[in-house]
C-alpha cells in the first residue's frame, strides 16, 4: 500500500503524480480483489468480494469525474 493522498489535496494541487498514485492504488486493489474472487470463494465471501468491487468500480467511476 502506498502513502495515503487526500483526493482533494491531488484536485486542488493539480498534480499529475498525486492523481496517478490514487489511481493506480484503486487498480492494485482491484486486481488483488479479482484475483481473490477468481481463486474460489465461499457464497458468503463473494457476496462481499462483489459489495467490493462495487465499491471499486465507483471510485473509478468518480476519479475519472474527479480528475477529469
């Protein structure tokens, strides 16, 4: 995991390197969490796994608001 960035912080200050760390955290947390669910989990486990990657799938959706 990498040094936490306030997503406000990158959109005031502008900076290519800050909005690029944010999101390249989101892709490793996606990757990991598809590389989970691809591995086999329980019903249970990928009911959560799928509320993940919801949750993942917004924070994309609102970075490429974000930093448009």
């Amino acid at each position: 995991m990498s040094e936490l960035i306030p997503v406000m912080d990158a959109m005031n200050s502008a900076s290519y390197n800050d909005q690029k760390m944010i999101r390249d955290e989101v892709a490793d947390i996606e990757f990991r969490l598809r590389r989970t669910m691809d591995e086999g989990l329980s019903i249970d486990e990928m009911k959560l796994a799928q509320a993940a990657k919801q949750a993942v799938d917004a924070a994309n959706e609102i970075l490429a608001k974000v930093f448009q």
